[in-house]
C-alpha cells in the first residue's frame, strides 16, 4: 500500500516591511505641466427629456500634458507597436484616422470614460446589452423607486412604421396622442399603490414588480472609447428608438471635447459613411439592379444610392 503524505507548509509570506522594502518606485517628474481634460469640473451633465441625465463623471486620462487630448493617449499606445516617429500634431490626427480606417482598434480601448445615467427602465434594458461595459445601477430591492416617469409629448407620439418593425418617425393624429398620454397617467396610480403597499409592510424587492417599464432608474457606466464608439454607431442610427438615440447623441457631445480628433474620424468614417457588399459593388459596377430578391436589401441598397447620391 502506497501512502501519500501532503505537506500543508508553505514557504512563509514575506512581512509587510519586507515587501515594502523589495519595491523600489521611482516617481518621476512629468515633462510639462498637466492639464484636467474636464477643466477641473465635478460632471459634465446634460437634461434629457423631462426626469432623465447623462453625466460624464470621471475620464482615463483625466490629466494630459500641455494642450494635448486625451486622444494623447490612443497615440501613446499606437506608438508601442507603430514605433514612435515624429510627434507633431498633425502626425498624431494622421495615425488616429489610419487606425481607425483599417480598424486597428486596441488603441482606443486606453481611453475610457465613466457616466452616471438616469434613464426609463426601457431605455436602460436596451443599454445594458452593450456587455463590454462596467455597471452599477441603482437597486430598488434597498431604496425606493422615486416616482419619475418617462412620458412623452404629445409631439413625440410616433406611429408604428410600416416598413419594419420600430416605431417610425412619422407622427400619430394629436387625438390619438392624447388617449395614448391619459393610458400613461396610469402609471402614477400604479405608483400610489405601490407606496401604500411599502407602508404596508411589502417588501421593497416584491413591490418594485409592479411598477411599469417608463419608471427611471439610473447606474454608473463605464466603458472603454472603441466599445463606446460601438454603442454609439448602433444607438446614434436612426433604426435605434428615439429615446436612447437622445442619450447616445448627447453621450457624443459629452466625449467630443476630450478626444475631438477620434471623434472627428468617427464621423468622417464610420456615423458618415457607407459600407458596400459585393453585391452592391457589381450593381454599382454593371450598372444593374442588385442581384437578389431579398426585399429588405433591396430596401437598404436603395438608400445607400440616396446617401451617394444615385
Ligand atoms: C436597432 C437595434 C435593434 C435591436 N433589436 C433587438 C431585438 O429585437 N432583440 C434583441 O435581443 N436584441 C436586439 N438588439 C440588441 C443587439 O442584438 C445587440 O445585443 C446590442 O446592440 C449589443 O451589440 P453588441 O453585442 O455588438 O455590443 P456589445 O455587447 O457592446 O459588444 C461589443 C462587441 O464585443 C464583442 N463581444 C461582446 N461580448 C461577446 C461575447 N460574449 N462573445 C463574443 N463576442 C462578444 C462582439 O464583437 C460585440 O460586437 C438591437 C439592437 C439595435 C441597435
């Protein structure tokens, strides 16, 4: 019979002095002074419709030498692999629009920036799908759920499009607008209830579930720049819904003046853009209609032609 004895002794954890010790951190002095990309503000906030905000909270890098933008840093971390070269302005809004261009991406992922979003349960189930970011949202199994509700204007009812499954641009008659808006007074009664039943001793986790989807709830998100240009090429088009469109557009406004010369290429290559399939190429090439049956690439075709100009 064989016995196996396991030893339990470990070489002992060096003490914390020893560890201080071993550590040498050499804190060297930067080149120019350093300038705050937010200029010393607590948040950049923007109102979105009646109860909602975006906010931009803190930004890595926060601090930047000189004049430079925090697009100093997507530069700095191309340069690793791209070698560093001359070092004008110029060259650095050259090498952020190659690497964007040929989707050289891991560069941007050095910028990040976190917010802190009030925003309709709807609008927040869309958002959270973008995985790539950090979230932590505010929980209504400890507080209350504050009696915010999305509510529309009677300007903003849109009718369903018929064209696809969204709602589309197009409005509804102001009569059918009003029913719609008196269907949401609904929720505030709703709300009545579910403060009664709180002092009737409901649990604050159980309450919550009756209250409706256009109820705000708000979270800190943070997200790194490449994965919040993602977000935004999806969520700034016109096929998103409107009202997570409004914080996309304002989260671009946000960011604009902290890396102005990637958001600039952003616009110029991909929000202005259009991309062709094969099958587009041979049409425009041939001078042909596109080679499918497919109705809704058909559709789609026809307004890249309108985009270019055909
Ligand atoms: C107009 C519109 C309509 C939509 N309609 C619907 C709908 O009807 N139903 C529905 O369910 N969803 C819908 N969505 C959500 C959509 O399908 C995506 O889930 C959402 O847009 C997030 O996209 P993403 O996965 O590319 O982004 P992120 O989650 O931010 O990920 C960014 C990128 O990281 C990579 N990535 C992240 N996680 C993984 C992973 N686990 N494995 C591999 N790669 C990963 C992918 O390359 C991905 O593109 C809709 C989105 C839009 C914009």
């Amino acid at each position: 019979m064989m016995v196996i004895i396991m030893s339990t002794t470990s070489p002992s954890p060096a003490s914390a002095e020893e560890r201080t010790e071993a550590v040498l951190i050499d804190r060297k002095k930067a080149d120019a002074p350093w300038r705050d990309v937010l200029d010393g503000a607590a948040r950049w906030e923007v109102r979105i419709h009646e109860h909602g905000m975006i906010a931009l909270v803190d930004v890595m890098p926060r601090l930047v030498r000189g004049e430079q933008t925090a697009d100093s840093a997507i530069v700095q971390a191309a340069r690793v692999s791209y070698g560093s070269g001359t070092k004008r302005v110029q060259e650095d809004r050259g090498l952020i629009r190659y690497l964007m261009r040929h989707r050289h991406t891991t560069p941007f992922e050095m910028v990040e920036f976190k917010f802190h979003v009030a925003m309709p349960i709807f609008v927040a189930r869309q958002w959270i799908r973008h995985r790539t970011a950090n979230v932590n949202e505010y929980s209504a199994r400890y507080s209350v759920v504050p009696d915010r509700f999305y509510v529309p204007t009677a300007d903003n009812v849109r009718k369903q499009s018929r064209s696809n499954r969204q709602g589309g641009e197009e409005l509804i008659d102001i009569g059918t607008a009003e029913e719609f808006l008196d269907y949401l007074e609904s929720c505030r009664k709703q709300y009545a209830r579910y403060e009664q039943l709180l002092e009737k001793g409901v649990s604050r986790e159980l309450a919550r579930i009756g209250l409706p989807v256009n109820v705000y709830t708000e979270w800190y998100w943070k997200c790194d720049l490449h994965n919040i240009l993602h977000f935004l090429s999806l969520r700034m088009d016109e096929h998103a819904q409107k009202e997570i469109r409004d914080y996309a557009v304002a989260m671009f406004e946000l960011i604009k003046p902290i890396v102005p010369v990637t958001c600039e290429a952003f616009e110029d290559y991909q929000l202005g853009g259009v991309t062709l399939t094969r099958l587009e190429l041979e049409a425009l090439r041939g001078g042909q209609p596109l080679a499918t049956g497919n109705k809704r690439e058909q559709a789609e075709w026809e307004a890249k032609r309108r985009k270019l100009g055909l």
